[in-house]
C-alpha cells in the first residue's frame, strides 16, 4: 500500500532506501531478471500514495525504459525486466494496469491432484511438524484424502486441505501421547470421527431430480466448479414469470430468453398456445444465499421449461450447460474444465456442452474424467431436449429462426 516501497525514498529522509524494485535487482546482480509481484489485486490508495500509478511506469513497455527511483534520482532501464505477477481476482486489479498485461488464466487443481499433492507432499510436512516422523506412525488411505478434499474444503488450491491434515495429525499425535498406539492408517470413518461430519456435499441426483420442471446445471467458482438445480413451477396466473436464488441480471435475461424460446415454439413441442396467458411460472435456483449470475445457465432453464410444461422428467444422471439465443441456438461458456469435474465429482455420467467448447473439453479435461463418462455436442435447443427428456413423444423437428 505504499507507493515508496517501489519508487523508494528520497535521500533527504533519515533511513531511506531505493524501491523494492531497485533493492531486487542489485540483489540478483543482473538487468534482466524475473521478478515477481505477487498478488497485485491487494493494491490499495491511501494517504501515503497510489502504488498503481508507480507500478505503471514500471510495468507499461513505453515507460519503463526510464523508470526514476526517489533514492537514486536518475533514469533506470527496466525495459530488460520479465515481470511476473499474481492475482487471485481480476475485478480489483485497476484497468491501466490490466492493459498491459498479457494475462494467462490458471484452473484449480483437480480432485486426484489435490490427492496426489497431499499424498507426496501435504502428509509427509504435517506428520514431521507434529511429532510423527515414520510410516508406522500415520498414514492416510488414498480414500481419507479424497473425502478431505471433497468434503472439507472447497478451493482452488490447497490450503484448506492442509490445515484439515493438520487437524487429524495433531488429534493422532494426541492419541500417541496418551499412549494409545493402536492407530496409524487413517481412513475415512477416522476423518468423520476426527473432524465430524463432512461440510461440503454433493446432492444426490437421484432425490433432487427425476420430476418434470427440476434440471442439473453446473456452474463455475473461484473455488472451482459445482452443480446446481434449476426448478420450475406453474400456478394459475396472468403472464408473471418470477425469478428468485439471488440471481444476477445476465442470469435473468437468460430465463426471459428461455421462455421467450419455448413460448414461440409451443406448438412444435406439444405445448398449450395459449399456457401463457393463464400461467404465472416461478423459476428458483437453490442455494439462495449465494449470489449467482452469467449466461451459462441458458439451456438448463431453457430444458426445465420444457420439462414442466410437457410432463417430461429429465434423466437423472445427466447435467448441462450453455448459454442459450432467442432463436434457440447453443452457445459457448467458459469454465468448461471446473464444469466438467464437478460433474463427474457428483455423480453425473451424462453431460451436454455446446459443440464449440469441444476444443477446451478435448484440451483441458483429462482423458480418464471423459471416458467415463456420455459428453453430447450440441448446437441447438432441440438437440439438447432430445438427450435430456426422457421421452417426448410430441417433439417434432424445431427450425431454427436465425
């Protein structure tokens, strides 16, 4: 948050030194260094100055070449500088600087990394900090780290997860102290024992859909990705459509699109003409307290409509994501990798993903997580309602109009 720890302080203050950057590079002994800023989007302003506006003369290719130190009070050259820098978020990283800045998105890691990370990694450092040096003092099963990872966190990285490994070594470094030798493989009943009840799950499919209106979609955090359930309902009414889960703009234009679709092609899809003008529909996305928005939950709506309005259950197994146009083509999302895990994470062995995310789903999911399970491409709404519904007898071929 101070702007002198880059451009240093002026030689007239008692105890002045250059600027951090200065101060690295005399400590790596070159002109071309790496050097890394870590986590810029903690930039703050405040009385003792704006540390953006610094890191743009160092950052910016045009400015760079003569950046002026307070300490040193002559031109620098740091044009020969590769900068590296972090974030966690892009939204408070200020515009100028995201402007010159190539930026490159890192995914989370997946279940089976997080296993692997632990197992080689996370579970040898806590057993040495806690007391328990060998492999005769704990070990965990390949199970007990999977249900660590899925079940008590919920994150990118691995943070959580390490400090949940450290809650069980201190409670099996307890148990040895008192003299009770007997436990040294942890398996998932002693991760329940120890740290109680899991605090993430996944619903299960089968109890939150099978019924006309409910449909799985899936959705991409910070953390990494999940599922969620789009619910639909239809109650004697005038033409109201009701949207609740704190939904965001972008996610509300998506339902209007859905039912804008459906209702123009009401007769191809066995609906009443006129179901509109008697019908209010309320659309709810659960998990209510958390905030939800963006355009990937198009098609989920879209199906759920037509699922409630037709009678037709959606396969139990199956999820889907895409942003839907009024003229019912699929578009492409992003968060295709994130998405994918976590529906396999949950059970889902059926998934529909617009055709032009097939280059990232190819790309970026591994090849084990796709093979196991049933992945449609598509391109178009009535694609999406002939894999999904079980049995629409009334569905007849749907034109595009755009």
């Amino acid at each position: 948050r101070d702007e002198a720890e880059i451009r240093g302080h002026r030689r007239t203050y008692i105890g002045a030194l250059p600027g951090q950057i200065v101060q690295g590079l005399r400590r790596a002994g070159s002109k071309n260094p790496v050097l890394m800023l870590d986590e810029i989007d903690k930039l703050g302003m405040d009385f003792r100055g704006d540390p953006a506006s610094a890191l743009l003369e160092v950052l910016d290719p045009e400015q760079n070449s003569a950046f002026r130190d307070h300490y040193l009070d002559v031109a620098f050259d740091l044009s020969r500088v590769l900068f590296i820098t972090t974030a966690n978020v892009m939204d408070t990283v200020p515009a100028p600087l995201r402007d010159r800045m190539e930026i490159i998105y890192l995914a989370g890691y997946t279940e089976e990394e997080k296993v692997a990370i632990a197992r080689r990694h996370l579970v040898p450092r806590q057993a040495r900090e806690h007391g328990l040096t060998s492999e005769q003092d704990i070990q965990f099963t390949p199970e007990a780290l999977r249900l660590l990872a899925r079940g008590y966190t919920r994150e990118a990285g691995v943070r959580g997860l390490e400090r949940e490994i450290a809650s069980v070594c201190r409670k099996v470094a307890r148990r040895r102290a008192e003299g009770q030798t007997d436990l040294t493989c942890v398996t998932p009943d002693t991760v329940t024992s120890f740290l109680g009840v899991p605090r993430f799950e996944f619903e299960e499919l089968e109890q939150r859909t099978g019924v006309p209106g409910v449909v799985t979609g899936l959705a991409w955090t910070p953390a990494g990705g999940d599922i969620l359930f789009v619910e639909a309902t239809r109650m004697p009414g005038k033409r109201t459509l009701s949207l609740t889960g704190q939904l965001g703009d972008v996610m509300k234009e998506s339902a209007q699109a859905a039912l804008a679709w459906v209702r123009s092609h009401s007769s191809q899809l066995g609906i009443a003409a006129d179901f509109w003008e008697y019908s209010d529909i309320h659309v709810h996305v659960p998990a209510g307290a958390i905030p939800k928005d963006g355009p990937s939950a198009g098609v989920t709506m879209a199906t759920a409509l037509v699922s409630l309005l037709t009678g037709r259950a959606v396969r139990s197994s199956l999820a889907m994501t895409g942003e839907v146009s009024l003229s019912g083509r699929v578009l492409p999302v992003g968060g295709i990798k994130e998405k994918v895990l976590a529906a396999h994470r949950a059970g889902v062995r059926t998934l529909i993903l617009p055709r032009r995310n097939e280059k990232s789903l190819m790309e970026d999911v591994p090849a084990a997580v796709r093979d196991v399970m049933t992945i449609h491409l598509v391109d178009s709404i009535p694609e999406v309602l002939a894999a999904a519904l079980d049995e629409l007898p009334t569905l007849r071929e749907v034109e595009l109009t755009g």
